[in-house]
C-alpha cells in the first residue's frame, strides 16, 4: 500500500553550537503522524551511501502536534 506524505532533510543551526547533525523530517498524510529523525552528519552520509544502518534518534508527533 502507497501513502502520500512529505519528506524534509536539513541541516538546522542554532546560537548553541549544535552544528554537526541532520534532520530528516516524514509527515505522514493518511495518519497526520510527524517523524522526526536527528543523526549526526556521518551516520547520515553513511546511510545515504548505502550502509543502510546507523544509530539515531527520533520523535513522533501524533496527529501533526
């Protein structure tokens, strides 16, 4: 089964010095589920050219909170 839904990745600053990581952001239309998946920069490059697995973190927001 195919969903709708919207994919962001970025790399978000802030004035706390965090600079370093990714985030990649799945809203999911059907569910109205956010996801969002921090990882720092070479677990993302890393998953992006193909190992396929690294460690991350990730929230959910039910109903697009």
């Amino acid at each position: 089964m195919k969903e709708l839904g919207k994919l962001t990745i970025s790399r978000p600053t802030s004035n706390l010095n965090q600079d370093g990581w990714v985030r990649v952001e799945l809203k999911d239309f059907h569910f109205n589920v956010l996801f969002i998946i921090d990882v720092d920069l070479k677990g993302f490059a890393q998953a992006v050219t193909g190992l396929g697995s690294v460690k991350c973190e990730f929230t959910t927001y039910p109903k697009g909170e």
